[in-house]
C-alpha cells in the first residue's frame, strides 16, 4: 500500500503531472471541480503516468478538496522513483 499526497487544480488547459505543492504531487486536469468529475479525471490522468489502472487509485482523504491522498494498493516496482522524478516537474 502506498499514499500519495496530491494537490489538484481542476479545470487547467490540459491534463498533466508534475511538479511539487508542499510536498504533494500536482496534478493539473481540464474537468471542473462539479459532481466528481476532477477526481475521476485525476484517478485516470495519474494512473496513465503511473502506469497502473484508474481502478486501482482510491482518494481516501480530500475528496472534496484541492489537497488529496490517494491510495495505491499494490504499487509496481520503481512507483517511488517515478513520483519523485514526476515532483521536480
């Protein structure tokens, strides 16, 4: 099990990963913050960069909310490497 912290910033021009906001990982997507729509959007931006399916990312905490954990259940090797080359931007 691994928690990644996120800050999200719904309704940006286009959908991205990278960079650092106070130790969490930014995650930039082009749906608004109305109905779920910016946390499906961010499960499914986030799992193609991580290269695990969107199923497999649960937000457990924030979920109403810019700041975010996200629970990744069963992490593939090198995860940890990824997400801190994905923070330096």
């Amino acid at each position: 099990m691994m928690r990644i912290p996120v800050r999200v910033k719904p309704g940006a021009r286009r959908d991205a990963v990278g960079g650092d906001f106070d130790g969490a990982l930014v995650v930039t997507v082009r749906a608004p913050a109305v109905n779920g729509k910016a946390n499906e959007a961010l499960r499914r931006v986030l799992a193609a960069a991580l290269g695990v399916r969107a199923r497999d990312l649960v937000v457990v905490q924030g979920e109403r909310a810019r700041n975010k954990v996200i629970d990744l259940a069963d992490p593939p090797p090198g995860t940890e490497e990824l997400l801190t080359t994905l923070r330096l931007g």
